[in-house]
C-alpha cells in the first residue's frame, strides 16, 4: 500500500488500513455480482492521467490493462487532522457495453489523521 507524500504511516496504521480494504473485497466479492469484463480492464478513460486528481494512473492501465480484474481501486492515505472526512471514495473510469454502465476504476482515500482521532489506529 503506497499513500501521498502527506506523512508516514504507523505499522498499526497500514495493518489496519489493510485489515479494512480485505474486508470490503470479501464483501464486494460476496455480495455483488457483475458481468465479468472480457478481456483486461482497461481504465476506459485513455486519456486521463489521475484518478480523481490525486492518483497518478499507470501508463499500462490505460493501454493493456489489468488481467483478471472487473474493478480496480487504487488505495491511498493522507494525514489532515484538520480535514473532516475519515475516508472517501469515487470513480475514476466506466466500463460501457450496450446493456451495461458500471464503474471499473476508482479510489479511496484513508484520512490517517482522523483515524487517530477516532482511535482506530
């Protein structure tokens, strides 16, 4: 897990950072269920350079893609005790058929300096 160049992050931190985005992906995995992308997901968008304007996108996953991945998220961190959010999160690209509008990448964005606020580290 890499964050922004906002400050260092605890072992406590990024354990916990990782305990929670494992427990999303068993949810998403469990409970929703997509059309399966034919091919590499691909960001949609070729053209955009960031997600969300803070996440510099890949060069390989706006042109070959990832394999094996119906939804891409990029995991980042930031330290504003100052800012109001503990999290947030939002789509950076969709992946379009005839029948079908979804997200296939996006971002989150952990807010380390709440999360000590709320003693969750």
């Amino acid at each position: 897990m890499t964050g922004l160049d906002t400050g260092t992050i605890t072992p406590n931190q990024k354990t916990y950072l990782t305990s929670v985005v494992q427990t999303a992906v068993k949810f998403l995995s469990n409970f929703l269920k997509v059309v399966p992308t034919t091919g590499n997901n691909i960001l949609c968008s070729g053209d955009l350079a960031t997600c969300l304007s803070d996440v510099n996108v890949p060069i390989n996953d706006r042109t070959t893609g990832i394999p094996n991945s119906d939804l891409h998220l990029y995991i980042i961190y930031v330290n504003d005790p100052n800012s109001s959010y503990l999290a947030n999160a939002g789509w950076c690209s969709f992946y379009e058929t005839e029948s079908l509008l979804r997200p296939n990448f996006g971002r989150i964005k952990f807010n380390l300096g709440k999360m000590a606020a709320t003693e969750t580290s």
